[in-house]
C-alpha cells in the first residue's frame, strides 16, 4: 500500500529518543517556572521597597504632627502604634519575599519532581498547559489556587511551597499597609489643619 511507511522506518519514534525529549522538555517547563516565579518576587520586592520608604515618611510627618498638637504621653504610645504599623507590615512582606527569593534555586529541584509527576502536571496547570505542555503567564493572582494545592505537599516540595506562599502572602499586607499610609495621611493632615487653626 502506497503512503504507508513499515514499522521501524523514519515514522516511528526511538523510545529512548522520545523519553529523552520528555525529560528536557520537563527541565525546560522547571527552569521557565523557576524564572518567572524569581522575576515576580523580585518586583514584588521592589515594589514593596517604594512602599516602605512612602511609609516611613508618611509615619514619621504623622508621628511628629501629632506630638506637636496633642500634649500628654498618650500620643507617643497609641501615635508610635498606628504610624509605625504599616512601615512594619512593609518590613514583614519584603522578609517573606526574600525568603521566597531565596527558596527560588532550590525550589528549582521541586519543580523538576512536579514536571516529572503527571498528577502534579495536571494540578499545577498554572504553571504549565497541560495540552501544549507550554508555560503560561504567572501572576501572583495565578499561584493564589496552586498554593493549596502545594499545601498538601509541602513536606515534598518545601521551597516551592515557601515561595509561592511568600508570593501569595503579600499582596494582602502591602494592600493593608496602602490602606494604613492613606489612612495616616488623612490624619496627619487633619491634625496639621487642628494645629495651624488652633
């Protein structure tokens, strides 16, 4: 029969050759993982760094408003409070991103074991498309889902599961401590207008 190749001809693949293939393909998929998970934290961290220093500022202007229009050492107790915390959750979240970032070339190795786990290949889709076997975009609204699906595992796969908890983590303190700058902004200036009328 015309167009049909035998067995053994150039239209079937070596076993070794395709597994070989596979294997690469897996560090491939590991090490683009690895990249991207790496540049994430690492704009994470930069973006944490502006917010801190927006923070300090904004507390101190606050703090040392607040000690010149109200008198008594309650200000310098609940005033050191207040202007300090979202300073202090900026500090707790780029301590979570460098541990995560840290974690990163080891978690390297735990990305290899799930790319070698076609159970792990199909429950981490968000790094992978388990169809076309390509990386898709990560986000840290992405690796929300994986990480309770890491949770179960994280005695295998520890730093994976650092970093992404790190990545999954932060949004939520950086957006307390946007909510905390405002916050002493307003009051900073209501307390400024309280002592120039005053």
């Amino acid at each position: 029969m015309d167009g049909i190749e035998p067995l053994g001809a150039g239209g079937a693949s070596d076993p070794r050759t395709a597994g070989a293939g596979a294997v690469d393909g897996h560090e491939r998929v590991a090490r683009r993982a690895a990249d991207g998970l790496s540049r994430l934290l690492g704009r994470f961290s930069t973006l944490v760094l502006t917010l801190a220093a927006v923070a300090a500022l904004v507390g101190a202007a606050t703090y040392a408003t607040g000690a010149w229009v109200i008198d008594g050492r309650g200000w310098a107790t609940v005033g050191l409070v207040l202007c300090a915390l979202p300073f202090v959750l900026c500090v707790l979240a780029w301590w979570r991103l460098r541990r995560g970032r840290r974690a990163v070339p080891r978690a390297l190795d735990d990305l290899r074991t799930l790319a070698r786990d076609g159970h792990g290949f199909v429950t981490s889709g968000i790094l992978v498309d388990h169809d076309t076997q390509r990386p898709l975009g990560m986000t840290a609204r992405s690796f929300s889902g994986l990480s309770g699906q890491l949770r179960s595992r994280r005695e295998q796969i520890p730093s994976l599961f650092t970093a992404v908890q790190a990545l999954t983590s932060v949004p939520a303190l950086l957006a307390i401590a946007l909510l905390g700058i405002l916050g002493l902004g307003l009051l900073g200036t209501i307390l400024l207008l309280v002592g120039l009328l005053g």
